[in-house]
C-alpha cells in the first residue's frame, strides 16, 4: 500500500502522465492521420498481427526521441526545484527515489505503447482468422525500448542539469534513429538487375524502431529480439545507474553497461539481412482447396478466390494444351528490393497487393489469374513500372479469351487507352496467323516472360525473342 500511494504521489507531481498521453496521441495521430503504406494492401497496420506489431514499432522512430527527452526532462526535476541537497541528506537510499521516478515514468510509457498496440489488436482481430503470438516479442521489445529510452534520459537530465539537456537529448536520439534508417544503418548494394539498392547492416538493429512492413509474411528473427533485449537492459541499467550516481566517478562507471550491452547485442544480433527479416514459416504455410492455395494469412480469402482459380486453370488448359499451369497459389518468396520476380510455369503465382488481383472478383479475378498465367511481369521487386507488361498481358489474356477487354485495376482512363491502342494491333495480327503459327509466338513470349530475360511484348510483335 505504500509503493501505491507513493506511485500516485509520483503521477501527481511528475511529468509521466503527459509523457505517457503524448507517446499514444502521436503514434495514433500518425496512424490514422497521415497516409502511407500502413493503410494499404495485406500488410496494413490493421491488417495481420505481425505487420501490426511492427507497424507500431516503426512509429518508435520519433516516439523514442520523445521517450528520451521528456526523460531527462523528469530528471530535472529535483534541480528545478533546488532540492538536490535536501534529499541526499535524508536517510531514504537514493536508489529508492530512483526506482520510484523510474518505475512511473516507465509504467505510463508502457502503458501508453500497450493502449497503441490493443488499438491495432482490436482491428485485426476482427479482419483475420489467423491468430498466433509470434507477433509478441516485437511488441515486448517496443515497450522495453520506450522504458530504457526514458530511464536513460532521466539519468543524463541528472548527470547533466541544463536546461539544454532535454531537447538536445531528444534532437541527438532522433538525429540516431534517422541515421539507423538512412546511412548508417544501411549497405549500399547493387541488385541482379543492375538498380542500385540498400539493405539493412548489424548496426541499424541497435534503433528501436524497425523498416517499412512490406510483406505480411516478414517477421524479425529471435537473434534480432535477442540482441535488442540486451542493448535496452544495458541502455536502462546505465540510465539507472546515472540517476544514483553522486560522483564524477561514479557517472564515468555508469556508462560501462551501456557500452558492454552495445558490444554484446553486436555480436548477437545476426550480419546477414536475411537472418535478420525472415519469412515466418508458419503464416507462409499453404491451404488448400483443390489445385488453390493461399497462406493461412489469407485462407478468409480461399473461398472467393476457388472457383475463379479453376476456372482460369481450365481456360489455360484449352489455349496451352499440356504446357498450361496446374495450379494457382499465392507467392510466397519474399525477395530482396530490386531484384528479378522469380515464377514458376507449372504455376500461377500471384500476389493478393498486385493492382490486377487486389480489387478483383468473379469473372475479373478470372482475366486476371489468366493474365498472371500467361504473363507474371518482371517489374523488379518492389518497383512499380508501366509498359511491354501490361501490354502483353492484354494481348495475351485476349488470345486465351477470344476478346480484347480492359484488365481489372486501377490504372487511370488515359493509361488503359494506351494498353489498348498498343495492344489491340499486335492482337488483330496475332488473331491472323494460322493456328500453329499464334502457339509458337505464345510460347515464344512465355519463354522470354517467365525467367525475365527478355521482352514478352516485342516476342509477340515480331514472332522471336529478342
């Protein structure tokens, strides 16, 4: 009971409850209020449990800065008031005054970040049939990172009485978590199709805050949990450590867990960017309704997207004979920026984010599996382009179908006139050809569409890869 009337004593007289109401308005103001990848697509911030967890980590990127200034500002406090030497002449140990301002500071900071999560957990709940709590440990890191963000900055405002400390704080942890996200944290690399790219390195692991969510099948690995969670003990055990220091000496001293913490989350946390953003194997795992499958992420989705399926498996079938795919399944690789779409022929792969599928139903589902089938596209991953793609799929998708409609999307009026004027001619011509003649062009663009190494639409035009 006298923990409790002390904490409300703290609530009462700190700046905690306003640290903790300014943490949780500006991470939903930024959710629901600024448009961005978070509101679009199988990877929406309200759309699975993973992506939700590390949706609101990414927001960590200026919450944390936040977290570190109002920190120090708290650790001001007994400076501002002048009563410093007062309370290190009473008999309570100044550990225990630590662990007081500490502890409620950090249980509204939780608390804020857990209020985010619930935010974000009530909607999933109710947009998806696939539950797990893998999605746990990234959530438990982003608490701990706001805790140990706070608990440090407490202990420099004391170390340091300025009142300088507390924005210059804020300002350097937020100049460090941009660093971690821009340069310093990132590899320049050059992908298989000659774009330049960057993947994240070791170091950028050290900023609470994670890369923009991409694919709703990307989890952080345990290494990566690991790691962070020895770097944050070590980052609040020097903060602590700060706030009781008395001496020069004793402040020098303080600094050694932050600094050992940093060296052994290094060693830790993994090197390779594809140990670090792994696929999560179980929400990755097929289910089935006959020759369809998609991930259990999306198995709400199977029942609409069956009979479509079949249905375009059957029209392949009667163009391509026995080269025609046998099954339809949602693509499952997740691939590095920049570089090359792997497909497979005896497959249509397919992506519920790709602009022909995401929209569709029934018979427009139908032309866009087909279209998937016969052409998959070879825009580098996590490129848009526009262009021979589209124009081939077109042409294809009206051989298979004996009539040259629009495909489902949401490409502008201006750009559908352009993949009509573009493609109706080659369509008329291929239409022409004797029988045997418009399959070897077909096989011809799919040969050159499928391992992208050539150009689909100039196959089709001109009757040979180029």
């Amino acid at each position: 009971m006298v923990t409790i009337r002390i904490l409300q004593i703290e609530l009462k007289r700190s700046v905690a409850p306003w640290a903790g109401a300014v943490i949780l308005t500006s991470a939903l103001a930024f959710l629901y209020l600024i448009p961005g990848p978070w509101w679009n697509g199988t990877a929406r911030w309200t759309a699975q449990w993973t992506p939700m967890a590390l949706w609101t980590r990414s927001v960590l990127f200026y919450l944390w800065p936040l977290a570190v200034g109002l920190g120090a500002l708290q650790g001001l406090r007994d400076h501002r008031s002048k009563m410093s030497e007062l309370l290190t002449s009473t008999p309570r140990p100044a550990r225990h005054r630590a662990a007081t301002l500490a502890g409620t500071t950090a249980i509204t900071l939780a608390s804020a970040f857990v209020l985010l999560v619930l935010v974000g957990a009530v909607q999933v709940a109710a947009d998806t049939e696939y539950t797990h709590l893998g999605w746990l440990p990234i959530s438990l890191v982003g608490v701990l990172s706001l805790v140990a963000g706070a608990v440090l900055g407490m202990g420099a405002g004391r170390a340091l009485p300025s009142v300088l400390t507390p924005p210059a704080l804020a300002v350097g942890a937020f100049v460090f978590t941009a660093l971690m996200h821009m340069s310093l944290g990132r590899t320049e690399t050059t992908a298989a199709t000659g774009l330049p790219s960057t993947e994240p390195n070791r170091v950028s692991l050290l900023s609470p805050a994670v890369q923009e969510v991409r694919d709703a099948l990307v989890t952080l690995s345990a290494p990566v949990h690991i790691g962070q969670t020895i770097w944050l003990l070590a980052m609040a055990a020097t903060g602590f450590a700060l706030l009781v220091a008395a001496t020069r000496r004793a402040r020098l001293i303080a600094l050694t867990p932050v600094v050992a913490g940093a060296v052994i989350a290094l060693l830790v946390l993994p090197s390779d960017p594809r140990r670090m953003y792994v696929v999560d194997e179980a929400a990755a795992e097929l289910v089935c309704d006959g020759p369809v499958c998609v991930t259990r992420t999306q198995r709400a989705r199977l029942a609409d997207l069956a009979g479509p399926g079949e249905e375009a498996l059957r029209l392949l079938r009667g163009a391509l004979g026995s080269r025609a795919p046998v099954s339809v399944r949602e693509n499952t690789a997740v691939l590095p920026s920049g570089s090359t779409p792997q497909w497979s022929r005896g497959t249509v792969l397919f992506d519920f984010d790709d602009d022909i599928i995401a929209a569709a139903k029934g018979e427009e589902l139908t032309r866009a599996l087909v279209a998937k089938g016969m052409v998959p596209g070879c825009s580098p991953v996590g490129w848009s382009s526009f262009g021979n793609d589209e124009f081939a799929q077109a042409v294809a998708v009206g051989w298979v179908l004996g009539d040259l409609r629009p495909l489902p999307g949401t490409l502008p009026a201006g750009l559908r006139r352009e993949v009509d004027a573009e493609s109706r001619p080659v369509w008329k011509k291929l239409k022409a050809l004797p029988r045997a003649e418009q399959l070897s062009r077909i096989d011809a663009m799919r040969a050159a569409a499928f391992p992208c190494k050539g150009d689909a639409f100039d196959t089709l035009r001109s009757g040979a890869s180029r």
